[in-house]
C-alpha cells in the first residue's frame, strides 16, 4: 500500500512521524533552488535528469509535483511533521510564487468557477446529473482543505445533493487506476466497435410513408416529392453521430505506447484521454475514455490504495 499521505521526506517510525535522512536533501533542493530563482519545469527536469526519487520512488518528476511540495505548510512543521524548513524560506517561495501567478493572470477567488482546475466539467454526479466543483474551506490558513462535492450540494442554502466528497487525490488514484487497466489490456484498443444504425424517429417514418405513397402513385415530377425527399435527407442528417471512436481510440494508443504502468499522475495525459468521470452515492466511480470505453473504481477502495 503507498504511503502518499506521508509527504516526501518524512517516514513513520513506531508510529512517529520523523525525518527520512535519505530524502530530506530533495526537499530542501527544491525550496533552495526556487527561493534562489529556478523555474519549477528546470527543477522538475534537473531532479529527474539527477535520478532522484519522487514520492513514488521514481525518478520522473514534473512542474505539478514540484509545485506540490512547494505549497506543503508541512514543512514547516506542526505537533506531527519535525519542522524542515525555516519559515523565512517558505514565506519567500510563497511570495514568489504568488507573484507568478499574478503575471500568469491565474490570481482568482478561492470558489470562483474558473479556479476549478482541470477537472471542471469533467466530474459528473451520479445521483442528479449535475457537475462537480470544487470548494476551498479556510483558504490561506494551515486548515485548508479542497474537497470536490456536486454543484448542488449546496443549494438556496439548503443541502439537495448528498453524493460523495472527492479529493484531488482521490480523482488522480481514480485516474491512475482506470488508466493502468487499459494499459494491462491493450486489446481493448484494438476491438472494433459495433456500430449501430441511427435510431428513426416518427416524423421520418412519417416522410417514408408519405415518399412511398407518391411513388406508388407515379407522381415522380411533383414539386411535394422533391421537398419530401429534401425533409428527409435534412431529418436523417441530425440525427446522425459522428462516429470518431477510430480517431479518439488511436489517440489513446498512441498517447499509451511508451508507457507501462502510471506511478504519479499526469496532468497532460488526464486532459488527452478522459471525457468524463461519474460518481455515484454507492461508491462506484465510472471513468470514461475519450473513445467510450469506461472503467469502475470504487471510492472505498482508492481511499486504501493512497
């Protein structure tokens, strides 16, 4: 079971949590080296490149994991976490790092619908099919805490929708888990879809029956035959879908080729190969691929695995 509760560079000792020796040196590095000006990408790249070991003892290290570790009051220390970095250092990187943002453009209130991140409109409720977002609760202060719920949790100040709480970790262990299944079953890419013809409605079988009738009547010339053929052709068009299973399965396959098994998550990936991810009250998350083809997690379950 991985231990991502435990932040990079603390270990749990007769149930006390200490300082890990062997990772401390990573941490402070990467504090160092944004406090003395280093962009997260040349860390994230410089720490790979280095081999050294991320939270999943990997040496694969991106800008997001950086900034992760950047933001971690942890650090800082509290009556659990030994203090491991002085809170000069820290209030400078976090000012730093606010400034960026303002550059970026990405200052936003805390529940603002655009600080809602990649998942927006991605997560779905189950229970009354509207989207999740997220909520920010005590923003700023050691007790923050982001929770995903239903937009219509809350509701005219009342509680309409009690589906389940999602964390940001548990969509990427989601994620992760639904995209590693795929990966072990790369036949799956291969199938070919059975497609199904479009389904008629009443007002084409309304117009067949109407073309039909005229023709057995020989009326070929008349002006309501044409017209009839031209309402027909214009009802069948919008009820037809366009059918890019082929196009989305291949730009899975090829954005899995090199992969074997996810360790960390991957935004890039995530925003590339999910359409959508629906949570039920029963636990049941369903992850959809851009292609259709969907994976069940269970939110009990992913809870044991982070």
């Amino acid at each position: 079971m991985m231990q991502r509760h435990t932040p990079l560079g603390y270990k749990i000792v007769d149930g006390k949590v200490i300082i890990d020796e062997e990772k401390v040196n990573v941490i402070k590095k990467i504090f160092e080296d944004y406090h003395k000006g280093a962009s997260l990408h040349a860390i994230a790249k410089e720490l790979t490149n280095a081999g050294l070991l991320n939270a999943n003892n990997k040496p694969n290290w991106n800008h997001g994991s950086v900034g992760k570790i950047l933001q971690n009051i942890k650090y800082l220390g509290d009556d659990f976490y030994p203090q491991m970095i002085d809170k000069e250092t820290f209030k400078s990187v976090q000012k730093r790092r606010k400034k960026k943002e303002q550059e970026l453009g990405r200052t936003l209130q805390p529940n603002s619908m655009k600080n809602q991140s990649l998942y927006s409109n991605k997560l779905v409720c189950g229970e009354c099919g509207d989207v999740y977002r997220k909520y920010i609760e005590h923003a700023g202060r050691p007790s923050e805490k982001n929770n995903w719920k239903c937009k219509r949790y809350i509701y005219q100040n009342k509680v309409h929708c009690r589906n389940l709480f999602l964390t940001e970790k548990d969509i990427e262990t989601a994620f992760i888990s639904a995209t590693n299944k795929i990966l072990s079953r790369k036949w799956m890419l291969d199938k070919d879809k059975k497609k199904e013809p479009p389904r008629i409605t009443l007002e084409i079988r309304k117009l067949e029956e109407r073309i039909k009738e005229i023709k057995e009547e020989e009326h070929f010339s008349s002006k309501e035959l044409s017209e009839l053929i031209f309402k027909r052709a214009k009802a069948y068009y919008s009820i037809a879908k366009i059918d890019d299973y082929d196009y989305n399965t291949e730009k899975i396959k090829q954005s899995l080729a090199e992969r074997e098994q996810l360790t960390e998550f991957d935004e890039d990936l995530f925003k590339t190969i999910i359409k959508q991810i629906t949570i039920y009250k029963d636990g049941r998350i369903l992850v959809e691929f851009i292609n259709g083809i969907t994976m069940e997690e269970n939110h009990e379950k992913i809870r044991e695995d982070e």
